[in-house]
C-alpha cells in the first residue's frame, strides 16, 4: 500500500473521474443508464493477453477472462459493483481482467440479476449458484478466491456467509474493494473529502431498490451485522477519501474479533473503486499487485 502522497495521474484522474460518476443523476431512470451502459459492451476492451469466452455458470449468463498463463486449476469468482441495478459493463471487463492477469487465475465474472426487476435475494442466489457450479465442474473450493467491487464486495461477504451457514465449505479466501458492509448506515462516518468514485444520494436510492421490504440489518443483507466467526481470509482494500471507510473500518475490527484473518489496506487519498483505473495511474496498478501477491499467498497455503 502506498504511504506517499497521491501521484499526480491520481489527482488529474479525481477530478476526471468525478464529474463522470456525477453525470449518474443526469439519467431518467435506471434503465436508461443501463442503455448507455450496454454500447461500451458491443467494443470488449480487454488487457493484452487476455481473451473471454461466454458461458452460463448454474444458469446464470457469465464469461471466463483468461490470461494467457493461467493457473491449471485456480478460479477467481469475480462480483461486480454497481450499486445492485447496474450490470457487468467495460470497464469492469477492463478490472477483472487485470485481476486475472496479476493473480494468475481464470476469472469467471459473473453477470448476476438486478434490482429493482430482482430485488434481494436474487443476486446473492445466484452468486450462490456460479460457486456450486464451479464446484459441480471439478473446482475444489480451496482452488476459489472469490473477489468483488462496492456491491460485488458486499456480495462476496454475504455469499461465504450464506455458504458457511448451509455448511457447505468455502473458498481459500476473499478480496472486497471498497465494500458495502452495512446498508443499514449505523456508525456511517463521514470521510475527510468528497468521494470522487461514489454518487452517494444516487447510490442510496438503488440500495432501497435492491432491499425492497427486506430489513437492512438482515446479516445476508449486511455482512457488519452478521455472526462473522469461521470465514476464509479476507483482503479488504479501501480509499482513504471514500465514503464507505468507516464500513470498512468497522466491518474489519469485528471480523478481526471473531477470529477471522483480515488484511486491511487502506489507501490514502483515494476514492469509491479506483482500483478500475488499473492502467492509468499507479495507485491502480499497486492495489492489483497487492491482490495478486495475496491470491498467491493464501491458495498457496491451501496447495494449489
């Protein structure tokens, strides 16, 4: 983790990249954000030497990101952000593939069912079902890193919690990028700046829509609020600017209480996710590093 002050590309790219997550309540409707989204689909931009290929994972639409020296056996179940309502679109593709590149894993990134049309627990079902699928197909769980942004990072939380609980066994560890660990907001703190990365009025309003009537405090729902005993290693990689700190803060503490070996690495002066500029600024590209050296440490342990 970096303890310099924020590069210069880095702070070109806040300003960048905050009028373009500001540009979010400038859409009629959520469906109308996803039209937009979906052009960039048609033009898949992918790292050097990775190619992806379409496949349904226990029914769910997906794609294998495949770096050219993949591991024989290694998986990263990859959950994307977006707030529950917005889908697996390029610049995600553009993330995970790096991911794949730096872990020296297949990725299979899941493209999982949205809210409102499918509010909890739609998505978290089929999370659950891509992890049997992978299990089903001849992946041993301790060959799983299961990883995810925002949302996804809240998802890969609450899918080793629903495993644990059903007493099915677990993958060999987690990685959350800035995740959503209480949709609640108790003990929410206010970072020391602006997040460039999250919308935070926009982003509440698709929180209600993925939660529905369902109570927030609901442990699948918020992993803070959820007995966190007996879950794999976790990396937690969070923004020093972002408004979701003190989720991550505080999600880390209790699950350090609970026995749980968590790594976390916060990143002075950064924001909401900004490990998706991988490529552009170093910051991005040192959070990839470190998330490939932690795959590598924890399936390691495990034999893979």
């Amino acid at each position: 983790m970096s303890q310099q002050r924020p590069s210069l590309s880095s702070r070109v790219l806040r300003v960048v990249w905050s009028r373009l997550t500001a540009r979010t309540g400038s859409f009629a409707s959520i469906q109308e954000m996803r039209v937009a989204q979906e052009r960039w689909l048609d033009y898949p931009f992918l790292p050097r030497g990775v190619t992806r290929q379409k496949v349904t994972a226990g029914g769910v639409p997906a794609e294998w990101l495949i770096p050219a020296a993949a591991a024989a056996h290694g998986v990263l179940l990859y959950l994307h952000g977006g707030a529950w309502t917005l889908g697996w679109y390029e610049p995600h593709r553009w993330l995970v593939g790096h991911l794949a590149r730096a872990t020296g894993l297949r990725a299979l990134a899941l493209d999982y069912r949205l809210a409102p049309e499918h509010p909890f627990p739609a998505a978290l079902e089929d999370c659950l079902a891509a992890y049997r699928w992978l299990l089903s197909s001849g992946t041993r769980p301790e060959q799983i890193l299961i990883g995810g942004d925002s949302a996804g990072g809240n998802l890969t939380l609450t899918t080793m919690i629903a495993l644990r609980e059903g007493g099915e066994p677990l993958p060999a560890a987690g990685v959350c990028l800035s995740p959503v660990t209480d949709l609640a907001g108790t003990g929410q703190a206010p970072p020391p700046h602006p997040d460039a990365g999250l919308p935070v009025d926009w982003a509440g309003e698709q929180l209600r829509s993925y939660l529905g009537d369902t109570d927030p405090r609901l442990p699948l729902v918020s992993p803070h609020h959820a007995d966190l005993h007996g879950l794999p290693p976790l990396l937690i990689q969070v923004g020093g600017d972002e408004f979701l700190l003190s989720d991550a803060n505080r999600f880390a503490s209790k699950a350090r209480a609970a026995g749980v070996d968590v790594t976390l690495q916060v990143w002075p002066g950064m924001w909401h996710v900004w490990q998706i500029l991988v490529g552009l600024m170093p910051e991005a590209n040192q959070a990839v590093d470190a998330i490939g050296a932690f795959s590598r440490q924890h399936l390691a342990r495990q034999g893979t």
